[in-house]
C-alpha cells in the first residue's frame, strides 16, 4: 500500500474507480469535465491505498479574476481554488494530510486567499476545515462557500496554521534519527512546475498536522501552548555531528502532559497512537515505565535548507559545549534559523 500522496496528470488516473461515483451523484457532467481537465494535462494530488483511491485533490489558480459565480463574489486577488477535494476518511491522519497540501501550495505560490464549496451533508469535512481557519463566506447554489485568509492573523495557533508569530518563545527539541525519520519523513520536491496555471508542484508530503512525540526529560513541561520548537535531528553518526546533526522543520506546542493525566493504557493509546511515532507495543511499554511527558504539537513547515550544528555554534552563537536536548533559543537565534533555513516569509506572521 502507498502511503504517500502523488501528483499525477488526470489521464493516468482511473476515471472508472468506484472512487469517483459519489463525485458523479453530486455533479451533474462530472465525467465531462474531468476528461475535459484530462484533455487539457491538467494534474491532481492523489493517495491510493489497498482498495484503490483515497484521495483527490484538484487545485486551480484564478489570480486577479473575478468570482462571481458565488453569492457574494470574491474580488480579484491572488485566489487558489480548492476545485475538487474528496477523502475517504478511513485513518485520521488523511484529511489533515489534504489539508498541509492546499496549505503548502498556498504558501509557496503566495496566494492571498483558498476557497472552495461543498454541500452541507459533508459536516465532517467542513468540521475539519474550520478547525484550520476556514471560515463560513457565502453560498453557490445548493453547496457553501469556504475561504481562509493567507495573509492576516486570527491569533489563533491552529486557525492561523500553518503561519506562526514570532512573537512568541522558541527552543530547540533534540530528535533521536531513528525516531526523525518516523515523525517527519522527507518530503521529495522536484521543483517542477507545471506550464498549465493549474499547478504547482510535483511534491510528496507523508506529513500530518498534528504530531506527539514522548520526551522523558522533565524541563520539557516549561513548554507552553504557542511556544515554538526548532526541530533538531541529532547526528547518525554516518559523519561529524557538526554537519549530521541539523534542524529540520518548525512546529508549535499545543499541550504537554505528563503520564498521570491518563488513567489507564487504554485512554493513553487512544489520545497518542493516532499521531505518535510509536507503535502500540512501544506505547504500551513505555506506559509500564517512569514517568513521561507526551508533546502535542501541530507540524508547521520543513526547512528548505538544513541548519547544522556547525553553523548554529559558529554563526548563531549557540554553545557548542552543551548537549542540547532540550533548550531555549533566544529571539535572534530563531531568526537566524528561518533565515538560514531559508523558510518561506509567507509562514510568518507580521
């Protein structure tokens, strides 16, 4: 079974995939316009599993032109549609994983503003979708309007996501590389644009939003909701650690907790299997053990450029004598790894 989405040209998708029937129920000439899309060499965003497609994710630039087959119009701007999006929500994770895509694509491609309709029946979806700062804007016949600002802040950490403010507090979290790997898999960017104004960029993101991860170190439960991690994947020990050892991706801190707010195994497994690194057995027996603390937080960006030891001792000023587990960076210490990292201005929130 694949695990990672594609970005495939409509022609060598199945049409005839049972995936497709509810998407004819809902759209009358669905057939048409897809081979019509097809025709055209137009690509989508598409996750198979063991029983055929899981995902399907169409996206459309409409920059500068006036929607206005929606009630109210949308005045022109640098627009991406969400023009058909379909997920057979049979883990988790996936509807999530749709979601790092579009906002990924946003971001990268600086669209002002993400829009798109459903009907109303699909309360799951559209939960999903206000949860990550989509908001209720109008209607389109019988189906809602939804569209979610890239460019201003509800000073929220999840309605905001994937952006986050730099005014707040920063550390760095040490992540051993058998676990890294596992948490944050590679995502491969081929930089190739499509020459339809479709999109984008032919890119595979394994990444959910959420993530855990289990530290026993107890300095950790100084973390606050809205305190941002620099993601440190410690050396493998294949070359010096001043060049194995590099900071990989951003996220924010949710909550931390520690063992004794579940009560059983069980309650545990239920809140941290879904997003941990770890498998059940893993779980279980760490469970048996001292105390730990669970690590919720949402999974903001990769950095495009990988920040190592060496540059962060030489050229940030960090102490190269300490073991760095868990510390705090001071506010020119993260900068400097955005700005090393070579992250996206669009992520951060003025």
């Amino acid at each position: 079974m694949k695990t990672q989405f594609q970005y495939k040209l409509l022609k060598e998708i199945d049409l005839e995939d049972h995936f497709f029937d509810s998407l004819r129920q809902d759209y009358d000439g669905f057939d048409a316009w897809y081979r019509r899309k097809a025709d055209e060499g137009k690509r989508a965003f598409v996750l198979y599993g063991d029983q055929g497609l899981q995902a399907f994710i169409f996206l459309k630039s409409e920059i500068n032109e006036l929607v206005d087959d929606i009630e109210p119009p949308i005045a022109p701007c640098r627009l991406l549609k969400v023009g058909t999006l379909k997920i057979e929500a049979h883990q988790t994770k996936l509807g999530e994983r749709a979601l790092k895509i579009i906002f990924d694509q946003a971001l990268s491609y600086h669209f002002e503003k993400i829009y798109l309709t459903t009907f109303p029946k699909h309360a799951q979806l559209i939960q999903l979708l206000e949860a990550y700062g989509f908001q209720m804007y109008g209607r389109k016949n019988d189906e809602v309007v939804l569209i979610k600002m890239m460019n201003s802040s509800r000073e929220d950490i999840k309605l905001d996501y994937p952006r986050f403010s730099l005014d707040r507090r920063a550390f760095l979290l040490s992540v051993k590389p058998e676990y890294h790997t596992r948490l944050f898999p590679d995502s491969i960017l081929n930089n190739e644009q499509a020459h339809s104004k479709e999109l984008i960029q032919d890119c595979s993101h394994t990444n959910s939003i959420r993530k855990v991860y289990i530290s026993w170190n107890k300095e950790v439960t100084t973390l606050k909701r809205g305190d941002l991690l620099a993601i440190y994947r410690m050396s493998d020990q294949q070359a010096p650690a001043h060049y194995r050892s590099v900071v990989t991706s951003i996220c924010t801190v949710t909550s931390v907790l520690d063992k004794s707010h579940w009560h059983s195994c069980e309650n545990f497994l239920k809140d941290v299997y879904p997003y941990s690194v770890f498998s059940k057995e893993e779980l279980i027996h760490f469970f048996g053990r001292q105390n730990f603390y669970v690590i919720h937080m949402l999974y903001n960006c990769a950095l495009p450029e990988r920040v190592t030891r060496k540059s962060l001792i030489e050229e940030a000023g960090m102490d190269g004598q300490l073991r760095w587990g868990f510390l705090p960076l001071a506010n020119e210490q993260f900068k400097y790894i955005l700005s090393k990292g070579n992250v996206s201005k669009g992520f951060i929130i003025d």
